[in-house]
C-alpha cells in the first residue's frame, strides 16, 4: 500500500455521495430509538455521527467529529437539529464517546478484530486458493467483507501482515500439492527442460515456448506433431492436477511460466520451479496441439484447396471460347427472329408454307438448327 492509501485506511476520503448518504446514514426507527436515550442536542447528534461513521467505515473515529460537513448536515437534518456547529460539546467530557462506542457495540452486534481473526484468517486463504489475487486485492475486500459482518477494523499494519502472511502460506501449499504429484522421474525430465541440450543454443521449454514456424507444408506439420508427442510422453495430464487446484491458479503458474527466462526459473525453490513447469507443459500440450490443428487448416487453405480452386478456374476459362461462339449463335437467331415478316401472325388455322401452321421465323430457326 502507498502512504497515501495507509492514510486513507479506516477514515473518510471524501464526502459520501447522495445515493450512499441516503443508503449508509439515514437512521431509522431502532437508530432513532438509541439515539433518542441522550438527553441534549449535542450528544444525540454525537452519538448518531458514530453510529452512522463506524457502519460506513467500519472502525470509530479518534476524533469522532472529524467526518465531512455533509455527513453532518444529513444527520443533522434527520434529527431536527437545526444548529448542527453544537456538536463542538460533544467531546467535552472526553469518556462520553467511548461509553457511546460501548453502547453502540453492545446494541448493534459489532465485535473486536481479535474474535474474528481466525474466521477472516480462514477467508483469506480461500480466496487466495481460489483466485490467485494480489495482497493488496485481498486486502480491500478483506476490509468489506470485515464490515459486512459487523469486525472493527484493526489496524492497517496489523491486517496488511496478515493478509501478506496468510497469501504467502496459500501458495506455498499449492506449490506443494503440485510438487507431490511428480514422480521422481518427472521431476528430473522438468528439471532437465531448463537445460541446454548439447549441439543446442535453447532449452527444450524455450523451444517448445516458441513452437513450429507457421508454415504451410508436410514437413512443418510433421514437425510440429513431434513436437506434441514429445511434450505428450512427460504424461503430466494423467496426474490430475486440475482436479486438485484452481484451474485460475494453474493458469497464472503457466502464464509466468512461459515468460520467465530459464535462470529465473532454475533460482526458484523445488516447490515453485516444480510448480511452475507442471503448470507450463500443461499449457503447452494443449497449446501445440491447437497449433497443430491451425497449421493443417493452413495446408488445407493453401495447397490442397487453393490448387482445386485453381484447377477448377482453368477449366472454366478452356470454356469460354465454346461459350462466346454459342452467344454468337443465339444472338444472331434472336435478330433473325425479331426481323422475321411474318412475326405475330396466326399460329393456329390455315397452312403457312411447307411446314403448316407455324410462323416464318420458326421455320427459318428449324432451317438454321
């Protein structure tokens, strides 16, 4: 956390907005009926300010009057108060806050950090279990889920340490259930993918990292199905990992795993570097298989459908001259047909020349065909 945000924890980091004013701070019939029990102005309007601070933040103020002038106005104007600057009183008698936080514990349920800390204990963990977040993403909804169940806030050192803590021991025994699925075998092979081969200038993970050339041709492909047997023989699939951690956490184990340079990975501890390669020849057994599958749509695209399409394009311009001297044909019959004397006489009645009933031009089609 920044200064600025170590600042910020537990106080007001600006004026509510109107929707959270009338969400958060407006007292209804039980807070009224708690804050009607102070018999003065001042210390009605001093007890609902607490009241409405630690249900907003989560936590008292030291200074319970220093919230923003529109908390005030609001709370204020709900209790009919029309001087709300009288509140200055409240502190004169410096026990009246603190048997007001007392009071305020005892009739709305809130309890102390130290009752709870084994049960947010517990929600860290699951949450880094299952999500792989950030201490400090951890840490911000730590504080919701804090006040969503009535915990005064500790303080900021002392819940940022145990959220770190508690993250770090997560995943330290998630690298541990990955770690003991290896055999001894496996481990070795793993290992031995940091290394550079003789008569090589990378490692077998940077090469497997880096994948087969996109191009379209038989050998390419060869190439590339070698290289998913290869990565297939380790026979990581069949520990079922997926079963027993977070597919989210194996993920971001591969996704460092296929960026990190092999020296970084080699320094790690045997859990983490174990880990970490399980996760990453996971990835890459299905991501060469799936470039596999896109090289062969390529050969296809480009060799064998792309040559029928040339061929079938060949053959459609070898017809083309068959094609414009039939035209030519059909043009000069539809002219003589237009130009016929006897077109639109009758069809049907009487003899028309050798062929009977039928016009003139249908004879000289027949003559021509």
């Amino acid at each position: 956390m920044t200064d600025d945000e170590a600042a910020a924890y537990g106080r007001f980091a600006g004026p509510p907005s109107r929707a959270d004013l009338e969400r958060v701070f407006f007292l209804d019939d039980e807070d009224r009926a708690q804050i009607a029990q102070r018999r003065v102005q001042h210390m009605r309007l001093g007890f609902a300010l607490q009241l409405v601070t630690v249900r907003w933040l989560g936590t008292f103020l030291e200074d319970p009057l220093d919230v923003p002038g529109a908390v005030l106005e609001f709370v204020a104007e709900q209790l009919e108060i029309e001087d709300p600057s009288q509140v200055k009183r409240y502190a004169e008698r410096r026990e009246t806050p603190f048997d007001h936080q007392r009071d305020i514990r005892r009739a709305y349920g809130w309890r102390d950090f130290t009752d709870a800390e084994g049960e947010f204990a517990a929600w860290v963990a699951a949450r880094s279990w299952t999500s792989g977040d950030g201490p400090k993403a951890i840490f911000t909804d730590g504080v919701g889920w804090l006040r969503e169940r009535k915990v005064l806030l500790p303080g900021v050192t002392t819940l940022a340490r145990l959220v770190a803590r508690v993250r770090d021991d997560t995943t330290k025994r998630l690298w541990g259930v990955l770690e003991g699925l290896l055999t001894v075998g496996q481990r070795y092979v793993l290992d031995q993918l940091l290394e550079v081969p003789a008569g090589s200038r990378v490692s077998d993970l940077e090469r497997w990292r880096k994948g087969v050339a996109p191009r379209a041709s038989g050998p390419t492909i060869i190439k590339a199905l070698d290289q998913v047997a290869e990565i297939g023989n380790l026979e990581l699939a069949e520990l079922g990992a997926e079963g027993l951690v977070p597919p989210r956490r194996l993920g971001e184990l591969a996704r460092y795993g296929m960026r990190a340079d092999a020296s970084a990975l080699r320094r790690h501890p045997d859990g983490r570097r174990l880990a970490t390669l399980l996760a990453t020849v996971r990835h890459l057994e299905g991501k060469s298989v799936d470039d596999t599958l896109e090289l062969l749509d390529l050969l296809m695209a480009t060799e064998l459908m792309n040559k029928a399409q040339n061929a079938s394009d060949k053959e459609k311009v070898r017809k083309h001259p068959k094609l414009a001297r039939s035209a030519a044909r059909l043009a000069v019959a539809v002219e003589a047909l237009f130009a016929s004397d006897g077109w639109g006489g009758p069809v049907y009645g009487g003899r028309q020349g050798s062929q009977g009933g039928l016009p003139p031009t249908w004879r000289f089609t027949s003559t021509w065909r």
